[in-house]
C-alpha cells in the first residue's frame, strides 16, 4: 500500500455500499457511496492505488483513483461495456492495465484496457491471444490472479481445464505463455469460487454426475506453478489448434514441457451424509446444492440450446405425416441435466457465496450456516494431498447469513464477514484472526466421542 493513502476497503452501512477506510486500531470510517449499481463488484488495484467496479449485468466496468483525501476518489475511467455479446466473470487491475476475464460467441475471453492513457479510444478493450487448447466454443475464464510478472488466469467450463499463464509487461499487450492443467473431480463441475494465500491457489468446485454430486476444494501449490510458468513456452510449442485434447495429446504437452506435470489436489473422499451435519466438521469434499449451472459434459452442445421445443412433423413423399424421432443424443444430454438438477435440490446443506484465505486459513461463507474455517498449515508443512484436513464451523460470528468477505490492505490479523442480521439488514462484522484459529482447532464433544 502506498505510504500516502489510508487502508482502504468496500463495506455496507445502513443498506448501501460505501467506501471506507480502516485506521491501524480497527475503526472504520465511511466516507462516500460507492458509485456503480447495486449489482456491482469492487476490486482495489494490486499497487493500492485505483479500484474499478463491474456492473450492468456483468457488462460494465469502470476505474477510478483513490485519494488521501476529500473527495477520496477520482474517475479515471468512465464506465465502459464489453464489446458485444462479452460478458465479464472476474478482473484484475495491475501495472496500469484492467485485464477482464469472462465469456464470449466469438471465442474470446480475456479482454485488456489501459487505465494510464489520458482518453480512452473509440476502440478501448483489446482481446488477448487464446491459446489454441482454451480457443473452444463455450470455454470462460472465471478467475484472474497475478504471480510475479505472470498473469494466472482459470479457464473453466467444458474439459479439459487449464490454468493459463500471460507474461505481464508495463504498456505492451500481454502475450499467452503456457498451461497447467485443472484437475476434473466429477462430470458436469464448474468451478464456483477462488482464493489465494502467499503459498497456495484454492479452488472451490462443484459437480454432479452417475455417483451423486458433491462440491470440492482443490489445494494448488504456487511454486509449482511458478515452474509450469518457467518450464511453459508457447512460441515455440503448439498442440496443433485442437479444441479437445485426449489423453495422448496430454501427453505430448507435458513431454514438451508446455504443460509440467499434473497439479497436486487436495480431495477427500466424502463419508455419509450423517456426518455432515451442522455440530460435524466438512470435509474437503462435501455435500452441498449448488445453483449455477453453466458446465456442459458434452462440449459440442452450446449452453443455451433449447431441448423443450417439439419436432415438427413433415410430409413424406406418399403424403403421409410422420413424426421425426427425436435424437438420442439430445435425449441423454437433457436427462442428465435433469437428474443432476434433481440431485442438486435434494442435497443437505447451503450454498458457497464466497472463499478467501487469512493467513494459512481458507474460510468459506455459506450462508444461513455463517462462516467455516479449515487450517491449511499441515498441507505447506508436509507437502500431502492425502491429508484429512476438515472445516470446522466459526460459531463466534453473529450475522444470520454470511454472503461475503473483504480483507484489509496488508492486514492477516482477520477478515471483515459480510452478510445479514436477524432483521435482514445488510451489515459486516470483524473476524479476527485469534477467532479463526480457535475455531479451526476446537472439536466438538460428538467429534471427540465418534474419532475422526
């Protein structure tokens, strides 16, 4: 954070949002309305200086820059749409560059403006290159990270998955350097959330498939990206522009050092549902409903196909009325949509509205069940992927619904809790970090007496 500018953070107060800032004693101020929709998203810029909003349905966005004081921002950047049919899923703001990542008809799905020009051109977003195994029909990216000089983007929907690396370079166009893929835990996942620590990417996912459904949360270790992001060297190897790869193809990318070797993953193998009740600790792997349903099995089908319209008859040759049978393929594809549904609705459990990390510790808001914590020490400490390591329940947080985090600029002494009170006011609520990691180590009486 520049030593000249308070420690800023996005907090609600009385039913709207503001921007605030936080002294080093804790007190939050608020000082002006955040200025956007109400359905916008708020992101600071990796230097502390400049934040930018999406809106508008995902569509919007716009950039300003924080000041010390009165007024205590200033537009930079006026609110500006996507280029057309592009929807925004995440973005970043680093170096002077807002880099969107999202979804679009024309393949493209990172999306860059420069925020230093002193007017914007007719033309403001510039795509970024797709690298030929992202470059398919219905392909997102939903998350965007920076390590080092290197752009981590999360390529999700339809599989393989991949994280994508961009070299980072001040004023020049970022360019696509390599893959490392994303382990698929289930059929029909679409990863929902993410989260970063100093040491580790976490990634919250959820499918449904021939077993059941369940959620998941994936550990990756970053300095094992950072040896993909060495080791990756797109100019000068290509998998020849497929838009799905088998496992030979896999293969090949890994022995040309494009892609470095599978990626470590936390998963549990979940236990009966008995033991996910609300006095019993989650495990990694967990039975949860999820809502968004935007990951397609069957990647040749786009997503807004509509499998309810009737066939209409036809008239032969001999002037007889037939109907045309339907194809079995579509048939397939909408009953395993709709057992899937089912299976989602039919599940115990609350829905995930956010993750992030506090120190070693990833916290998960799932709403009218508050807030869980797991601790990820032993997963740094022993480098495993078959560690047992579960979430427990922060009991300590007074809030009805937990929707949202927010943490302060450099600040691991805790998280702000966003959600509702019991008279469904918007409200937020101080975690420390002493709370947290009381409730990561405490283990309810029934925990003790069934073992773990």
């Amino acid at each position: 954070m520049s030593p000249l500018l308070p420690d800023f953070v996005f907090l609600p107060s009385n039913g709207e949002l503001y921007l605030c800032t936080v002294s080093s004693a804790g007190v939050v101020q608020t000082r002006v309305l955040a200025p956007g929709n109400s359905d916008a998203i708020y992101k600071i810029s990796t230097d502390q200086k400049f934040f930018a909003f999406l809106d508008s349905a995902n569509k919007r966005l716009a950039v300003y820059e924080l000041l010390n004081a009165e007024p205590w921002l200033q537009r930079i950047v006026p609110p500006t749409n996507l280029p057309r049919d592009c929807i925004a899923y995440d973005f970043i703001l680093h170096d002077g560059q807002l880099l969107v990542g999202g979804r679009s008809r024309s393949q493209e799905n990172i999306w860059m403006l420069d925020y230093t020009l002193p007017a914007q051109p007719a033309r403001a977003w510039t795509a970024l290159e797709v690298p030929e195994l992202v470059r398919n029909n219905g392909k997102s990216i939903d998350l965007l990270y920076v390590l080092d000089r290197t752009l981590v983007a999360v390529d999700n929907v339809i599989r393989p998955k991949w994280f994508v690396f961009y070299q980072l370079n001040k004023g020049t166009l970022p360019t696509p350097v390599g893959l490392h893929p994303i382990r698929v835990m289930s059929a029909f996942e679409g990863i929902r959330h993410g989260a970063e620590s100093n040491a580790l990417y976490a990634l919250f996912s959820a499918g449904a498939g021939q077993r059941g459904a369940s959620s998941y949360v994936q550990l990756y270790f970053k300095d094992e990206i950072a040896q993909s992001v060495a080791a990756a060297d797109l100019s000068t190897t290509r998998l020849g522009g497929k838009a799905s790869v088998s496992a030979a193809d896999l293969a090949t990318a890994k022995g040309s050092s494009m892609v470095a070797g599978d990626a470590s993953v936390i998963r549990i193998p979940s236990r009966s549902t008995l033991r996910h009740d609300r006095n019993r600790t989650l495990n990694w792997q967990f039975f949860t409903p999820m809502g968004n349903d935007h990951d397609d099995e069957f990647g040749d089908w786009k997503a807004n196909t509509d499998f309810d319209v009737e066939f209409l008859p036809f008239v032969s040759r001999v002037r007889r009325r037939k109907e045309i049978p339907p194809d079995p393929k579509v048939l397939k594809l909408k009953a395993a949509r709709a057992k899937r549904k089912e299976l989602l609705r039919q599940l115990p459990g609350a829905s995930v509205f956010a993750m992030i990390f506090c120190n070693d510790f990833l916290l998960l808001a799932m709403g009218e069940q508050g807030v869980w914590v797991a601790n990820t020490t032993p997963v740094l400490r022993d480098r495993r992927i078959d560690l047992s390591a579960r979430f427990r329940q922060v009991g300590s947080v007074q809030l009805t619904k937990a929707v949202g985090f927010e943490k302060r600029t450099d600040e691991q002494g805790g998280v702000f809790v966003l959600g509702q009170t019991s008279t469904e006011a918007i409200a937020h609520e101080w975690l420390s970090l002493e709370q947290i990691v009381l409730s990561a180590k405490a283990r309810a009486k029934s925990q003790r007496s069934a073992g773990p």
